[in-house]
C-alpha cells in the first residue's frame, strides 16, 4: 500500500498539482474519507519526491 501512495503523491507532483495540501484532497476525495497519518505521510513523501536521488 504504501508504494502506492508514495506513486500517487508523485504523479500528483507530476500533473501539476501546487501543494501537497491539494494531493490530499484528491486522494479523500476519491477515497470517500478521510486520510489516516500513514497515508499523508506516503503521499507526502511522493509528492516531495524524498526516495528519488
């Protein structure tokens, strides 16, 4: 679960979305509820592209 997270925040990164704040959103919206921190933490780490070197 967490690769895909980590994906989503990156392919939020890559689409375009401004802040990491947005990505949430999308993700709860889609997701129907609320995000737990495991999941922010993942989305996050995507979107600030933190296991890429």
């Amino acid at each position: 679960m967490g690769v895909a997270l980590y994906k989503w925040g990156r392919a939020c990164f890559d689409f375009g979305v401004n802040k990491v704040e947005d990505a949430y959103e999308i993700f709860t919206e889609n997701k129907q509820g609320d995000l737990n921190q495991r999941e922010r933490e993942y989305i996050k780490m995507g979107f600030n592209k933190e296991l890429e070197k």
